[in-house]
C-alpha cells in the first residue's frame, strides 16, 4: 500500500494527452515526442516490473529510429537482449493508455498478482536506460527514470547516448554476469574485427581496399563509428552526416531508410563519389544498406540491401562449414530467415547456393525467433536489420573443436574455420540488428573474397518492385496467412490478386496490415519497373 501510494503520487504528474490511443506495436511505442512522457513514464513502470519478474537486468531505450527528428519512442530489452515477450505487450497497451493515475495503480496491482511479481527488497530491480541524439530525449529519460523510481527498490542506471544494439548488447552482457561497459562493446568489436582481418588468407592480403564513405543518418550511429574507426587498423572510414552540429538534421534527406526507399544519394553524397564502397545507417544504427553513386546527373544509386548483406554472409559462413563438415562429418543447420519483403532474386539465389530458406511474418520478433532454432541462423529484412544467431550448443562445440585442433592441427584449414566461426560470433551483435558490428563484417568479407562492391552486387541482380500503401478505415480487417503472402480475409480478395499477377512474367505481389502505421502495404516485383509499378496499383485498387 505504501508501494500503492508512491505510483499514484508519481503518476500524477504524468497525466496522458487526452484522445490519444498508442498502441506496442513491431517497434515499442512510437509518436510525436510532445506527447510521449506519459507514455515513456509508464514504460518506466513497466521495465521494472519486468526486471522484477525475471529477476534480471532490462532495457529501455528511448528512440524513433529512421522516424522525423521531432517523433520519438520507447522500446523494452528482455534479459537475453532481444525484443520484450510478445506476452506482455498487451499489458503494454493497457498501462499506456490507462485513463488516469487510479486506473493504473489498479491495473498494475491486478497486472502484479497474476504474474506473482512482489514489491519487496532493496535494488531487487535495475533498468538500464539509453537514448539516440533526439533532442526530446533528454525529458524523456527523465520520465522514464521516474516511473522506474517510483517501483520500491527498482534501480535506474543511464549508459548515455547510445545506439539501440549497444544498449541490447549491455543488457545481455549484464545478465551473462560479464562487463558491459560501453568501452567494452568497443573493445569486443574491434579485437574481433582484428582477429577476422588477421583470418584471412594469406594471398588476399596484399590487395589493399579504397576507403568505405558512410552516411551516419546525423544521428548516433555516425558518432560512435567516429570511436570504433579509431580503433581499426587495415580499414580506413571516412564518416559523413556524423551528426556534428551544423552538419544536417537527423534522418532528413539522409539514412538507411531514405536510401533504401529513395534509391538515391545521400545529402552529403554526389558525382564526387560514383562507383565508390558507400554505406548508410539509419538513425539508431540498427539498419545498414550498402549503395555505390551511377554516373549521372539524377544521383540515382545502385541499392545494396539487407538481402544482399544477408547474402554475403550466408556465403562466407557456409564455406567455413563446407570445410568443417569435410573434415569432421559433422552436420551443422545453417538457416536462412527472411520476410516476403526480400527481393524474389534473393531468395532464388539463396536456395539455388543450397541454402535452407524460410520466410516470416514481418517484424524482427518473428525472424529472430526463427533464426533461434538453427545452429546458425541468419535473417536480415531488406531494410537493412539483422543479424547472425549461434546456438549455445554449437558455440561450444566450436570451443571445444578449437582447443582440441590447437593441440591436433594447429595452422589447419579447418582450425582456422573454426577460428573465424568464433570470431563472427563475438563481432555480431547476437541481441539484435547491430548497424556497427555489420558494417565491419561486410569489410572483412569483402577483404577475404577480394571483391568490390560492384562484385558483390552482382551476385544477382534485384527484380525489380514497388511498394505502395493505402489509407484504410480499418486495417484489422485484412488477415493474412503463410508469412503474410496470402490473404485469408476478405473472402475474394486472394483470388482477385491472383489474376493480377498472372498477368505478368515474374510476377509477384502480397497485401498485409502494416504494424506501425495505419495503412495497407501492397509490394508488387516483376521483370521491368513498369510492370511491378503496375501490378502494384492494380493490386493496391483492390484494397481499396
Ligand atoms: P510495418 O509498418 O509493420 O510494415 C515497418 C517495416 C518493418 C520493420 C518495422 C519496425 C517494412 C515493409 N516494414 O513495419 O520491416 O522495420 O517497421 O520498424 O519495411
Ligand atoms: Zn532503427
């Protein structure tokens, strides 16, 4: 009761924006930032609930990532690193949009007793908070650190400005019992950057690569390469849009998501730099595409996206296990994981390579989880986010395989496989999409096969596609089924668009409710932009 006394005081002074319904949705709550605090402060509340629940340390990051600088957002980190439970996003809503301080105390009470969460004990919870370079952020941590506070003997510590990975990456690494200091994520990325450089075979070294440009959104990710580049030796980074005053706003004209959209330049980015390795990062470097400028007036690029980083590291991976499984008949599961949204070339490719691939519905939670049944699951969305898995099972298989060829066969093909195998497995952000530890992952496999990006981007060429989205009244009303590429609901509406693809020659289309606005996504791909330009508008009428 005492505990009872305490949120209703604090939560007075967060009273909610009246005729705002916000919903948990594929990335946390997410608005204009003048109107979150309630929201963020309720987060508070519910991290340390959770931290008390799982007995384990939690995160709460403060971002809207790709979205406009004056948008902000909040999003949970389990104990493991990864996205809150699905479990309790509904309790997620509730608390968001509680009517009043006496209508939460309720639900969290209720909420308390059925989870069998107590209230007693000194520092029996810590929340670590971490927020991107919004200028909104500063208020909002504050919110959050109260409504933390204001759960008896919840701990809230602040890690700073931060990426989104970094501060999964620190909740993980807590809850392993090891440091996570932000110098030690440093310190694991770039000693394992060092240790893949030091893998690759002797003959590829002599060929030096030109500098990798990359557009740092004006956000955090641009700051912290700045540190990371520092510390790397046989690659050099140049940064731009690093988010230095005066050098742009956050994400305008600039960004992962820009340019994955726009398929054009960067601001910052031009003539000057045609054919040259470039990369963006979104606003809080969980996403990375690759592009390089075309020769041009109109700044067009060519796209290098997250099915072709996918694809780069599927191979680098799969030839590491060709040569273990040579030696040791030792069968490992390499799983490939990727939504509808990936290009239709990429998915051939894939399987034409002998890869296993699966789709999923959108949004990292389904993918993540997926990419978990494997020994080594890699998933990446075309957006740019995503990352490689490693069983625990198979890491110390790994250990043990290298302790053992260290006394048998040291200098062997095959320990050095193993060797790179662990290496990955330390530079991946194993929590989440991590935009950093990805960016010098593809420089070391860009090293090791020798190639440019224009080699690279060759490995198949994208179809070409479409996405549009239509305003709806409702967009529960659309259900779909098989990883979102078939309608179930309305009845009819599968078969009409059905007889739309058929009428083009690598035709391919699919409708699905987006999850965090409030339209219907239409993507359509065929053999020319003329016909998936139309294919998706005649689907995308359909819909309407
Ligand atoms: P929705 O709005 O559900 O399509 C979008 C992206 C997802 C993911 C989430 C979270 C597309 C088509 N969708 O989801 O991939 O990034 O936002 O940010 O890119
Ligand atoms: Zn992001």
């Amino acid at each position: 009761e005492h505990q009872a006394g305490i949120l209703l005081e604090c939560a007075s002074k967060y009273p909610i924006p009246k005729g705002v319904k916000i919903s948990y949705g594929t990335a946390g709550f997410r608005a204009d930032a003048s109107i979150l605090s309630s929201t963020v402060f309720r987060v508070g509340i519910l991290a340390a609930l959770r931290s008390l629940k799982t007995k384990s340390v939690i995160g709460l990051m403060i971002t809207a990532s790709h979205n406009q600088i004056s948008d902000n957002g909040v999003k949970i980190a389990d104990p493991s690193g990864g996205m809150l439970t699905q479990e309790w996003e509904p309790f997620a809503d509730l608390l968001a949009n509680a009517p009043d301080p006496q209508n939460l105390v309720k639900l969290i009470s209720e909420f308390a007793k059925k989870e069998n969460i107590s209230f007693t004990g000194v520092y029996s919870a810590e929340v670590l908070l971490g927020r991107d370079t919004r200028p909104s952020g500063e208020s909002l941590l504050e919110a959050a650190r109260q409504g933390i506070t204001s759960v008896v003997g919840a701990l809230a510590t602040g890690m700073g400005i931060l990426t989104t990975p970094q501060l999964h990456w620190m909740v993980r690494y807590r809850n392993k019992g090891k440091s996570s200091l932000e110098s030690d994520y440093f310190k694991q990325i770039s000693n394992s950057f060092r240790c893949l450089m030091d893998y690759i075979p002797r003959e590829m070294i002599a060929s030096e690569m030109d500098e990798l440009i990359v557009d740092g959104a004006n956000g955090v990710g641009g700051e912290k390469l700045e540190v990371v580049k520092k510390t790397l030796s046989g690659l050099v980074i140049q940064v731009r849009n690093s988010g230095k005053e005066g050098e742009g706003v956050l994400n305008q004209g600039v960004g992962a998501d820009f340019v994955q959209k726009e398929k054009i330049v960067p601001s910052g980015f031009g003539q000057i730099d045609v054919g040259k390795r470039c990369a963006s990062l979104d606003g809080d470097a969980d996403r990375l595409v690759y592009f390089h400028v075309l020769l041009g007036s109109n700044n067009k690029i060519e796209l290098v996206d997250g099915d072709k980083i996918l694809s780069l590291f599927a191979l680098y991976i799969k030839q590491q296990l060709i040569i273990l499984n040579k030696e040791d008949g030792h069968h490992v599961h390499l799983g490939i994981v990727q939504t509808a949204y990936a290009n239709g070339a990429s998915t051939d490719y894939l399987k034409k390579m002998g890869l296993e691939v699966v789709l999923t519905p959108t949004g990292v939670k389904y993918l993540h989880e997926k990419a978990y049944e494997y020994d080594i699951g890699i998933y990446f969305e075309a957006n740019g986010h995503g990352t490689i898995l490693f069983s625990a099972s198979f890491l110390s298989w790994l250990e043990t395989r290298n302790k053992e060829l260290a006394s048998t066969s040291e200098g062997s093909e095959q320990q050095l496989s193993v060797k790179r195998l662990l290496a990955v497995s330390e530079l991946i952000n194993q929590a989440v999409g991590d935009a950093l530890s990805g960016v010098l992952l593809v420089e070391v496999i860009l090293r090791h096969t020798g190639w440019s990006i224009q080699r690279w981007s060759e490995l198949y060429q994208d179809l070409p596609s479409r996405q549009l989205k239509v305003k709806v009244v409702d967009r529960t009303a659309v259900i779909t089924t098989n990883a979102e590429t078939e309608v179930v609901k309305p009845a009819g509406l599968q078969a009409a668009i059905n007889c739309e693809v058929a009428k083009y020659t690598m035709g391919r289309s699919f409708i699905r409710p987006s999850g965090t606005e409030d339209v219907i996504r239409v993507y359509a791909e065929a053999s020319t932009q003329e016909e998936a330009d139309h294919l998706a508008k005649s689907v995308a009428q359909h819909v309407d």
